[in-house]
C-alpha cells in the first residue's frame, strides 16, 4: 500500500517495458505520491496525507475538512 492516495484512491499500474530488440518485461506505474502536513481546524492538530499530485490540488480546492470526510467515507485512518 505504499504507492496509494489517500483521497483518490491511485493505486500502481502494470504495464510492459519493451527493448529495442522488442523483449517485454514487466514494469510498474507508480503514481506521484507525496507526504503532506495539514492543520485540521475542527480537531485542533496536524494530519498528515499519503497524497498523489492531483490529490494536493483537490485539497486546495475543496478544503482539508472536505478532504478529511471523503478519506474517512472511504473507511481510511487519519
């Protein structure tokens, strides 16, 4: 679970890596994953967020509560 976003759920895929001479061999699509400090007014401290790119963008549009509820409606931790 360590390449895993929090609030958009982005998840590795798998794919093939093809040589020159054509050979496959297995490969893996990380997303861009980043750890994340926030201040959670209601609850009075800091939480931090396994996030992908596009997942810090939507916390700056929808705010950290918002934020917080969806990762909890999705039965994740924080």
């Amino acid at each position: 679970m360590s390449a895993h976003c929090m609030l958009t759920g982005a998840q590795p895929g798998f794919g093939n890596t093809i040589s020159h001479s054509h050979r496959r061999t297995s490969r893996r699509f990380n997303p861009n994953i980043q750890s994340k400090r926030y201040w959670l007014p209601p609850e009075g401290r800091h939480v931090r967020l396994r996030l992908s790119t596009k997942g810090i963008k939507t916390v700056d549009t929808i705010g950290v509560e918002a934020a917080v509820a969806r990762i909890r409606a999705r039965g994740v931790k924080v």
